[in-house]
C-alpha cells in the first residue's frame, strides 16, 4: 500500500508565534517509517524557520507556489531554488486560489512543477472542477483537461497529485465518498494510461474541508493516497487527528 501523505496548507496565515505550531505537530508525530508521511506548506517568510524546528522530525515543509523561472526580473515571486535552498521538500502547485487569483493556467502549472521538479522538491499539482462544472455533468471533462496540460514533461515518480473540489475548499462542504471515489479512481486510470506501470503508485490526495470528523470516512477510500487540508492544518490537534486517522489505516 502507498504510504499516506498528509499535507497542510497554511495558506497566508502565520506569523512568527504559529512557529509553535509547527513545534508541536513535529513532535506530535509517529517515529515509524510505515507511519503516513506529514507535510506542513507555510509562507514563504517562515519556510527557513520551520524547517530549522522540524529538521531531525518526521514532518517536511513545503512552500505553497513557485515561478517557472530559476531567477530573473520577476519582482514579488519566489522560485523552486529559493524554496529548496530554505528548507522545503516540496512545493503546491495549480491550487485553485492559484489558477483563480492569479490566471496561472495548465501550461503555467506544467512549467512551475518543472521548475520545482529540476530544483530537487515534489510538487503537489491539485486540480478540481467548479461547482457548475459539476452540476453541468462536466467534472472528469474539466479534471482530464488539467490532468493533460497541468503534467506536461512530467516524469510519474517526480509529483504528487491532488484532487480539490473548488466547491468544497474552504466551504465546509466536503464532497461525498461516491464523488471522491470516482474522481480519484478517474485520475488514477488517467496515470496508468499515460504512464503505464508507475501510474499504479503516484500519490492522490483529497482536499476540500477535510477535518477530524471526516478524516476516518475519507481516507479509507480507493486511491485516496492521503489528504491536503487547509483550514485544519492550522491547529496542531486538529492536523495530528487527521494524521493519525491515517496513521490508524496502515497498523
Ligand atoms: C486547501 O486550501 O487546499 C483546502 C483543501 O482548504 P480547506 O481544507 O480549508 O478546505
């Protein structure tokens, strides 16, 4: 079984004193190797720090976008070099707040998780459909459009993939373990068809409202290989509820 991946997106939340946070999730976590593996993705103005307090533990950080460019004259924007240079072992990419916010389009997403792939870090490639997309009977149209441009010159060992539901990020709405199961068992036949035999173990994860109350129900299901989670990666006990949810599924 692939090992889990719990993964924490902390969004543009955290100062200084949220260090302590970082601090207890790092201790908080199981010593085994078989144990799902965790991963906290701060601001780039805490990526230094809280790699320096997580170094030694089992949790990785992670930076949450980066240019495809290694430098330049891109003023504001931070690269995969600059990322790994300060501690991160991996690095979001194609977050819908991303591909919304900042136009960041397929071709883009492709070129940033190169850039991440060529510095050394895993990114983590998330795609989802609207919820019009949904209702309109277009989510695995809308999810094979960004599984096809969004992997462009990807080898199937360098990334994790993970499904988000725009509709259920930061809404609370979680979508149903039916909807989960045959959109990740969508992608999952998407990777073996491109990329044969690998395609069987590249990670998926859910994202969208994931929490402790349903971390036990969602984590179970078929080519669900771990979770991205916002809101609930903001509090130490509420991250180590989901990771252990995982935890209890590979004992
Ligand atoms: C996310 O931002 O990737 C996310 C899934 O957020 P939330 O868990 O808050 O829905």
């Amino acid at each position: 079984m692939n090992r889990k991946l719990i993964a924490g997106n902390w969004k543009m939340n955290g100062l200084r004193v949220d260090l302590q946070t970082v601090r207890e999730i790092a201790t908080g976590l199981a010593a085994s190797t078989a144990a799902p593996e965790a991963l906290l993705c701060v601001p780039a103005t805490l990526l230094a720090e809280a790699a320096r307090q997580a170094s030694g533990t089992a949790l990785c950080i992670g930076g949450q976008t980066c240019h495809s460019q290694e430098k330049g004259a891109y003023t504001g924007d931070v690269s995969a070099p600059m990322l790994k240079e300060a501690g991160a072992g991996f690095v979001i990419t194609g977050h819908s707040e991303r591909r919304t916010g900042h136009g960041e389009t397929d071709e883009i997403v492709a070129a940033q998780a190169r850039a991440a792939v060529n510095a050394g870090l895993t990114p983590i490639i998330c795609v989802g459909e609207t919820l019009d997309e949904r209702s309109s009977g277009a989510t695995l149209k809308v999810i094979e459009g960004q599984l096809t441009g969004s992997l462009d010159g990807l080898e199937p060992n360098s990334f994790v993939l993970a499904y988000e539901p725009l509709w259920a990020i930061g809404t609370g709405k979680v979508a149903t373990p039916a909807q989960i199961a045959e959109v990740h068992a969508f992608i999952r036949q998407f990777l073996e068809q491109r990329f044969g035999k690998p395609g069987q173990t590249v990670k998926i994860l859910y994202g969208g409202s994931l929490n402790p109350g349903n971390a036990a129900e969602i984590l179970p299901i078929s080519n669900v290989d771990g979770g991205l989670i916002g809101g609930a990666s903001l509090k130490a006990g509420d991250f180590l509820a989901i990771y252990n949810a995982a935890a209890a599924l590979t004992v």
